[in-house]
C-alpha cells in the first residue's frame, strides 16, 4: 500500500427545537485503502443523528447512527456532504491532521457549563421544492446515462475499514483523471443546500442553488462541444501523433471573454479512433488532461478515424469531427514458424504461410538454422519467394532448429522475443503470473512453456520453477518481502525459443503482529483519559505506518468508533461521557496490511452532578386550589442516574421559596394554593454526584373555584307526556356560570344528562303517563363542575292505556293471545278486537280469546285496541292470521307384489319414497285377530312393505292421510290374502352305480306341509342333452336303468307340495350329481367273477366322490404349481 493520507471531517447539527445547546458533531474520518489511488472515506454517524445517500438505483437511503458509511474520494478531496443550508466550512491543521469542521454560521450565545454534554439528534434537512428536485433528477438522468466519465471502470465494493467491522460498503467506482463516474451520483443527496471541504464541489454550481446548477451544466455542457478538430501528424507506420485545442470561451458582446463560463476543474479528454470507417465503432486510445497525445500499435497502411472530446465534471461534450488518416506501409509480420510438411533420414521439407504483409508486397523468405550445433546461432539456409523448401544433406536422428522471417520492400521482418510474463497477484510467500501465448505461434500446435526464478542474493541464478502449457502459474514458498527475477521460454516440437527479458518482482510483507495492550495515563478525567501502548514485536518485514484506536461505548463491545489515526503510540481520548464505560482497543497497519487487534482495555469515567433540567411545564388547566407540574429529565445526566427531583415553590413578590415536592418521579401535584393568585416554581435533579443547578422560574396562575351547588329545581306537569323544569343559578365563585346541566331518570341511581346550556328551564317531553321521575340540575363554569343539586321527585298524570305490542296465535285452534299493554294509571276495562270488514268484537280485559265461525284457508288482518275510564288507546300493529285448510281424504289402496310371507301395499300418485318435508303424510293400519288396528308405517311415502305373514292366511288394513290442517277420515277396510308356499329344496342327491347299465338314485325326504303331502320328481341329463323327468312319486330312491356305458350322467331333485283345494306347488330343485362312465377292464376269470365286480362298484364308488368342486380345485392347484416352476426357470435361467 502507499503512503496513508488521513483526513477527518466533523459534521455539526443543531435541532431546532434546541438552538441554544452545544450541537455534538458527526464525525467523519477519511483513510487511503490504495484502491486505484482514491482515499476510501469513512462518515461515522454518531448515535441519534443520520446521514443520507443516493444509490446507484435512484432511490433515497437514510443512515441512523451508530453507523460507520464507507464513500470515495478520487483526489483527497472532500466529497459533498450534505447538511441543512446556513452551514459553513473551517480547515483545522492538529498534528499533520486537516480537520474539516461544518457548523452554522450563527450559534446562540448562551452560555453552557462545561460540565454539560450536547444533545443528540438527527441533523434537519431542507428539501428542494417540486421544481429543483425534477430538474434536478433531469440532470442526474442524462450523466447516467452516459457510460462513465473519463475512463471511469467498473463498480466494485470497497473493503470495509477493518476485518472486525461488520458494516456494509457501498459501492465505489474508480476515478481517473479527477473525472468520477456514477459513485459521484450516488453520494449526492436529497437537500437543495450542501457545504464541501476546502476542495470545490463538483457538479454544483457556484451559489448552490438548484435552478442555477442547472444552467450553468447546460452552459459547461456546451462549452466543451466547442473542442475542435484534431489534428494528426508524425503518420508512421504503427503510431500516429493527434493534438487539438482546448475549448474556446465564449466571448460577450463587448468582445470580452466571460470568465463566468469557464470550467471549474481542468478538463480531461478522451480521444478515441475507428477503423471501421467514420460512423464505425470508436474505441478510447487516450484519456488525460494533456492536448497532445502519442497513439501507439496501430496497425500499418490502414485507414483510421480518430475523433477528440472534451470531459469536466462528469460532463462530456459532443465528440469533434472525425479526421481520417492512413498509415505508412511497414515490414511484414513476424510469420509462423514453418512446419515439417515431410521428411527421411536425410532430408526435411519444411512448408510456412504468408504473414501480414502491411501494406508492401513480400518478396522473399528468409529461412535459418542452426546446422544441428544447437547453440542458438543461426545460419541463412535459403532466400527466395517459395513458401516450402527441402533442407538435404541431414544426418539420421538429429535435432535442427529453423526460423523464418518474410522480406518485402519496407524490409525483413524482425522475430520478436517471448513477452515477458507479467504479475497478476503478489502475495506474502507467493507471486501469481501469467504470460502470453507466442503471437507467431499458429493456433493448433501445441506449446510448452519454461518459467525461471532467480531469488536475489542467493547466488544460484535462474532456476525452473515451472514447465507446462498453462499461460499462468503461481509460486509459492517465497520469502516476504523480497525481490526475484523471473523469465519464461517457450518450446514445441520443433525447438525452444528464446528468454524473454528478465522481469523483477517483490513478494508483499506481512501483516504485524498485534500491538500489546493499551494502558491508562494519568487520571481519568470526566469526558477523557490518556492512553498509550507498545509496538508490536513482529513488524511483518515493512515499517509500522500508522496506529488505530478504536473506542467502544459500554461493555458489549457491538459498536467500535475510530478515535485516532496515526504514527503515534499514545493518544488522548476526549469527548466522553461522565459517568459511562467504555472499551478501547487498537491495531497497526502497514504495507503487509492489518495487524489482528490488540487486547480491550476497560475505563470508567467517573460522574459528575447532573445538568439543569427544562423548566416545569402545567399539565392541564390549573385548577383553583391545585396545579399539576411535569417536567423532563436534564439533557445531561452527568454520567449516573438521576435519583429525585426537588421542586420549590414561592409566591409572585415573595423571594423566599419552600419544597414543596422531592422524589424520582417526572411530575406532581401542589395543592394548597389559593384561587385566582401566581405562584413561582423552580426544579433541579441529583444523582449520586449531587444536585445539579436549579432551572429558571415558571409562573403559574391558579384558576377560578367551581360554582356552588343549585337549589332543588322545580317541576310543572302541562300534560301526561311534558313536564317543564325550572331552577336557579347558584353563586358563581369568581366566573360566570356558562352551562347549566339537568339530569333525569325513572331512579335516582340512573339518571342521565338530558339538557346541557345556559338556559335557567327546560321542557320534557314523550313521558310515560303516570310514572315517577326524578330530576338534579348542575352548574358548570370555567373552574369547573359544581355538585349537583337534591333530586326532586316528579309524577305525571294519568293517561289512556298504551297499545297492544306481542299478539300470539296459537296452533291447536283459533285462540289469540296478546301481552297486556301499560294502563297508565287506570285500569283497563275491556279490549277491542278489529277483524277488518266484519264487525268488531269487545271482550272483557282478559289476554286471550277464541275468534268463531271463520272461514277455513282464509286470511285475516287482526287489529286490538285497549280501553280504560279515560278513553280507548292506540290500535296494535296489524297481525295476520290465516285458518288452517280441512283435513285431506284417504287415498286407495292396492297390494302389488306379494309372497307367502310378504305384501307390497302402494296408495296414492307420488314416488315411493319421499322427503321428510313434505306436507301430506300417510298412516297405514292393519287389523289384527281381536278386530283392533295396529299403525305398521307412518310418513309421507307411497310403498310399504309387510313382512314376517303366514301363507295363504288374509290380513285386512286401512289408511289415513294427514297434513297441517289435521288427520282426516280412515279408509274403508282392505282384506289381501298371502298365497301358500313352496316346498323347500332338497339335498343333493346321491348316486351308486349298481353295473354298467344301472345304478342307484337316492335322496333325503321331506316332512309333510300343514298336512299336505309330499312327492319328488326326479330328472336326468345324459351329456349335454336337456335334463327329462325319469320319476314321480312319493319315494326317496330310484334305481335308472337302460345306461349307455362310456357317457356322462347328470341327477336332480324337486319337492312337489300336492295341495288339496289348490294345484301343486313345485320347489327348487336340488343341486346335480354326476355319474362318471365306468372304464373297462381286461377280462379275468370266471371264478374271480363276482370279486372284479365288487372291486369295480368300490373304484365307482371312489370316483364317484370327486365331486365338480373338487375337480377344478384340482385342475387350480396343478395350474398354480406349474406358474412357479416358471417363476423359478425364469428367475434363475434368464435373471441370473
């Protein structure tokens, strides 16, 4: 890093609302991180106050405190800063530290004790009006637009001040030439009023106003489009000298020049050329204040346009006109090395392309080599204008070097040495470079490349650090700052070229170690100490140029201030608080960088008596024998808590003054005081330091008493319903009474404000007749509320009775009933019931009554009138009532499904079942053996279902049908007879093949039904053929004759119930058995006759008990054995 240039800038602002205490300025420290040669500036924002920016983004950021703001500075200046308008500017020189000090430019000039701190508070800012802040922005618009000023780079963020800091940086950009790019529009802030330090502003105009900033860019804007053409001479072959004119002033109208429109700063310029024609592509080639500039690698005979345009203050002027220029023709390119097209033992051909001829045809090619000695010393070996040539005469196995260079009338083209690598990145104990490729090199052949180190001092020269095809390589394991030598070779197949020129590089130092811990001086006083440490004993390799202190309120440590900066080992703390805890720590810093922080040292200063507090304030209006005093905590505490506030108290003329309070809190009351009269009170605080001073008087006049109580008002009854209220006014205690307040109320517990005014009588009206009331009156002043007066009691006379308010119909019948209105006093004698058109009827004074001989399904307006000795009262609301419809008929009845044990009744047209909301409803009844009905379904549905009957037994019913209007008439009496039931299933049958022709059918027989006989009927099926009777009858067995051998039999069995006044009643047939062919045998003996036959019945017999069942569960379990043998073949043949 290079040298550290150190600024500090001190920010003052003073609140308004306290002009006359000493403003605490936020302190602004300023410190070089060496970053593109711009000083990285740190605003620390002091707690309470806040400090405003503009982002890149356009949008307002405000910064409250503890804060520390990183921003740029591109030539040691200040940059602007921005504080209410009416500050002003003073450079201070303290120990090779420039201090710039904002303040206003007028501070009151009351006196403060030195013992007294100043007030934190966020600085006020001015805002521009509507019009300077759009122009404004309109300006801030058009440099954003442009991209950059004077080679302004990219933006990058800056690192922050110190690695245990956590804030974050805004972005900075680098600046050249004293031209900044959009980090300049980032610090501006929002406030039309700025001060700067000694160095001008830039972007500002010279009065500061919005309005003539403005113009006067419009007018340095059109100052610099003046630049002229440039002019061009020295045209060589690959450089070209351009110079040009600054811009001329403006001249007035006397001839004058006007000094008003010269620039501020000394402007920079940016030339810039194309070659792509004059509207083609311009490219910067310089940037400086100089009005000549050398432009360099160009390329020969090539036509060029080259342009110049003037820059200040982040503006730029409209480029000048273009001129164009060719330059000079000059040798060749330096050509690739030629290949080896072919070759034998003897022999090389060797094959190269055409360079860059620039501008002059090539004539010849020069080719040598070194003859195989291979020391670097080459002889010509052909000149001619081929591009191959066949080299003869070579020894087998040997190693030639050959180079080229090209001829045209300009001259031969000079082989150009490797470039030298360059540092990328230098570290403690490493050095990061990298280098180019070989420009005569063609793309595709493979190149290698040798870096050389030599270490200064050590006497073994240059030694390989590396070898590879990488263009970078970064060498580690140096020593600290310590300069090597370094160089690199390049080689491929065909041979190595030579070193490039030797390059020197110095390794970075280290950071120091740690300074030791600080330590105390003196004594601590109350708002400093003095404090001093030890250097480091490491340095790191580079001299110590600077010591930071750093200062931390309290013992958290979250917040570090910067309090010293610079070579010295000691410093002197000031501007702290009495009373207060605080850390402090430091660190050095070098060209190695930052040393790790040293250890805190903890100081406690000690306190000091606390400040003088605001004078006490009234709270509330002051009442006529008592005040209410409040009153704030003193600015300064004296760095301990206040304990108790003392107030005392003294009259008008009366110098001698009395406490009158004493205690920790913020307020209280003094009562005692007499009405109408001032009193003077004076407050100071103490901490355990002692009192502090006492605050100026405050005067404070007590106010006028409250008016005494009224007498008892009066009261005068004009109807049942309005009552008149009169009183008097009571003493007034020294103000007029204003406002008089009645309150009345049916209890002397509840009563309410009902008229509140200066009138001495008030009418009440809509009273309820004959009810008690009670009534107070009250008198109100500007002291106060006097007491209310006694209650006087009030009853209104008697009045008509009160309408009828709840009429209730009620379900079952006709029958009204109402609630009883109020009799206002007398009671009620009967009660009138108004039907509309038909004739009104008067009851006695009872609350319900039946209304006869309506209509039914008809609706009616209800209307009831109550009448006492003194009249008949109000009619009710009307109240609507409607007579319910006449009960429905029953519907028919009919039976449409039935079994031997079960009815399905359907009545009526609707669906068979039906939602629970609907309003005719069903009851169906069946009798029973004694005459009587029993109800089996009720509910709006048209099906029922009987169950659970006996056959061929007859069951009478009946129905009704009913809705909201009530049950009607049951139905005549429906009989259904349930019909007889069939026999039950039989078992299956078993078969016993007798030989091959018969066999033996029987079955399980079944018990008569009620005493009707049971008979069987016997089917067979042969094969597929349908199934025919082959008996009838009453037995259980039957032997089937005349059976083909070799064929398949099929039996069943039905139960046939023979009724004896009705036909038969078949019942299902049983499940079938099968009679399997029995297979034939070889003939045996005669005499082992009879045994074959009964071992063949025995095997019929076994076959006969597989059954159909068991047979395909059989047929499954071989189906399924097979699947896993499958399974198994496939997973161990296929998978495996």
């Amino acid at each position: 890093m290079g040298a550290v240039s150190e600024m500090e800038v001190l920010m003052i602002s003073v609140p308004e609302e306290n002009r006359s205490q000493s403003p605490l300025p936020v302190e602004c420290r300023f410190y070089d991180s060496d970053f593109h040669k711009s000083e990285v500036i740190l605003v620390q924002v002091n707690p309470g106050e806040a400090f405003t920016i503009r982002r890149e983004d356009g949008q307002f950021q405000c910064i409250t405190g503890p804060a520390q703001v990183p921003m740029m500075s591109p030539n040691g200046s200040v940059p602007p800063i921005y504080v209410p308008p009416g500050y002003v500017s003073q450079i201070i020189e303290e120990n090779g530290v420039r201090r710039v000090l904002y303040h206003p430019a007028h501070i009151y000039s009351e006196q403060v004790s030195s013992d007294s701190h100043p007030q934190h508070g966020r600085p006020l800012f001015s805002h521009r009006d509507d019009r300077t802040s759009k122009t404004y922005e309109r300006l801030q618009k058009k440099l954003k637009d442009r991209q950059g000023c004077g080679g302004g780079g990219q933006v990058k963020d800056s690192p922050p001040s110190s690695p245990q800091k956590t804030r974050s940086s805004p972005p900075t950009v680098d600046i050249h030439n004293g031209v900044g790019g959009k980090a300049l529009e980032a610090e501006q802030g929002p406030l039309s009023h700025a001060v700067a330090g000694p160095d001008k502003q830039r972007g500002r105009g010279r009065h500061g106003e919005s309005g003539e900033l403005d113009e006067e860019a419009r007018a340095l804007q059109a100052l610099l489009s003046t630049i002229s053409t440039p002019v061009v001479s020295d045209i060589q072959g690959r450089g070209v000298v351009v110079s040009w004119s600054a811009p001329a002033r403006p001249e007035s109208e006397n001839g004058s020049v006007e000094d008003d429109c010269s620039p501020p700063e000394p402007l920079s310029y940016e030339v810039s050329i194309s070659f792509s024609g004059k509207d083609g592509k311009y490219n910067s080639m310089y940037c400086g204040e100089e009005i000549s500039a050398t432009l360099e690698d160009l390329r020969p005979a090539t036509d060029y346009h080259v342009r110049v345009q003037a820059l200040c203050n982040c503006l730029q002027g409209s480029p000048s006109e273009a001129v164009n220029f060719t330059t000079l023709s000059s040798e060749p390119d330096l050509p690739n090395a030629p290949r080896k097209a072919s070759g034998t033992k003897n022999t090389l051909v060797l094959q190269w392309k055409p360079p860059c001829d620039n501008g002059s045809k090539i004539q010849n090619y020069i080719l040598q080599w070194d003859e195989g000695k291979g020391t670097g010393i080459y002889e010509q070996c052909y000149d001619g204008p081929q591009k191959q040539y066949r080299v003869t005469k070579l020894s087998p196995a040997s190693r030639y070097s050959f180079r080229l260079a090209a001829k045209n009338d300009m001259g031969a083209s000079v082989p150009l040495p490797p470039f030298p690598p360059e540092l990328e990145m230098a570290g403690v104990t490493w050095l990061c470079m990298k280098w180019q490729r070989p420009t005569s090199s063609p793309k595709e052949d493979d190149i290698y490349y040798v870096l050389e180190m030599e270490e200064e001092g050590s006497g073994y020269g240059f030694q390989p650090s590396y070898d590879g095809d990488e263009l970078s390589c970064t060498v580690k394991n140096l020593h600290r700052s310590t300069k090597y030598k370094f160089r690199v070779a390049a080689y491929n197949s065909e041979g190595k070229s030579n070193p490039s020129p030797v390059v020197e590089f110095i390794t970075n130092p280290d950071r120091p170690g740690s300074p030791c811990r600080p330590v105390i001086r003196g004594r601590v006083m109350p708002n400093s100490f003095k404090m001093t440490w030890e250097p480091p004993k490491e340095s790191g390799g580079a001299e110590i140029t600077k010591y930071v202190v750093e200062l931390s309120e309290g013992l958290s440590g979250l917040s570090w201030e910067l309090m010293y900066s610079g070579p010295a080992v000691e410093h002197v703390c000031e501007g702290l608080k009495p009373g207060c805890s605080y850390q402090t720590r430091v660190y050095c810093m070098s060209e190695g960088g930052q040393s790790p922080l040293s250890e805190t040292l903890q100081v406690q200063t000690p306190a000091v008596p606390p400040g003088p507090c605001q004078p006490p304030r009234l709270v509330g209006k002051p009442k006529a024998r008592e005040v209410q005093l409040r009153w704030g905590p003193p600015q300064v505490d004296g760095g301990s808590l206040v304990s108790c506030y003392s107030v005392e108290v003294s009259g008008l003329q009366s110098e001698e003054s009395r406490e009158v309070y004493q205690g920790p809190e913020l307020d209280c009351s003094v009562g005692g005081l007499m009405p109408g009269k001032t009193y003077s009170f004076r407050l100071k605080a103490a901490n355990k330091a002692g009192f502090g001073p006492l605050t100026e008087r405050c005067e404070v006049t007590t106010g006028p008493g409250a008016p005494e109580q009224c007498k008892a008002p009066s009261t005068t009854c004009k109807s049942p319903s309005c009552v008149v209220v009169s009183w008097e006014a009571p003493p007034c205690n020294g103000a007029p009474v204003t406002e008089c307040r009645l309150e009345w109320g049916a209890a002397e517990g509840s009563m309410q404000v009902c008229y509140s005014g200066p009138a001495l009588s008030h009418e009440m009206k809509g009273l309820l007749p004959a009810t008690n009331y009670f009534c107070r009156v009250q008198a109100v002043n500007v002291a106060g509320v006097g007491p209310f007066s006694e209650a006087v009691l009030c009853q209104t006379p008697c009045s008509v009775p009160a309408a009828v308010s709840n009429i209730y119909a009620l379900k079952e019948s006709d029958l009204q009933r109402w609630d009883p209105p109020c009799d206002h006093g007398s009671e009620i004698t009967s009660y009138l019931i108004d039907l509309g058109e038909r004739q009104p009827i008067v009851i006695d004074p009872v609350t319900k009554h039946v209304i006869q001989h309506l209509q039914p399904d008809t609706s009616y307006r209800i209307r009831i009138q109550a009448l006492n000795s003194l009249g008949a009262g109000p009619f009710s609301h009307t109240f609507k009532l409607k007579t319910k419809p006449l009960p429905p008929q029953p519907p028919r009845l009919e039976c449409t499904a039935f079994s031997h044990q079960t009815l399905r009744l359907k009545w009526g047209d609707g669906p068979a079942k039906a939602a629970t909301s609907d309003a005719l409803q069903f009851q169906l009844q069946m009798g029973d053996k004694s005459g009587r009905f029993i109800s089996l379904y009720k509910g709006p549905c048209h099906t029922h279902k009987v169950q659970r009957l006996n056959e061929s037994t007859s069951y009478t019913f009946r129905i009704q049908a009913f809705n909201e209007a009530g049950e009607g008439p049951f139905s005549n009496v429906y009989t259904f007879t349930t019909p007889r039931s069939p026999p039950v299933p039989v078992k299956v049958p078993k078969v016993e093949r007798l030989d091959d022709n018969s066999c033996e059918v029987t079955w399980e027989s079944l018990p008569p039904m009620k005493g009707d006989p049971i008979i069987y009927t016997l089917q067979c099926m042969m094969g597929n053929s349908d199934f025919k009777q082959s008996y009838k009858g009453s037995a259980t067995s039957f032997h089937v004759q005349s059976l083909q051998p070799n064929s398949d039999y099929r039996f069943r069995v039905c139960a046939i119930r023979q009724c004896q006044e009705a036909p038969e009643l078949s019942g299902p047939y049983s499940p079938t058995v099968t009679l399997s062919p029995q297979r034939s045998d070889v003939a045996v003996s005669g005499g082992a006759a009879g045994s074959g036959s009964r071992a063949g019945v025995e095997s019929n017999r076994a076959r006969r008990s597989l059954t159909d069942e068991q047979c395909a569960f059989l047929l499954l379990m071989v189906f399924a054995v097979i699947a896993i043998l499958i399974a198994f073949v496939i997973q161990y043949f296929v998978i495996k």
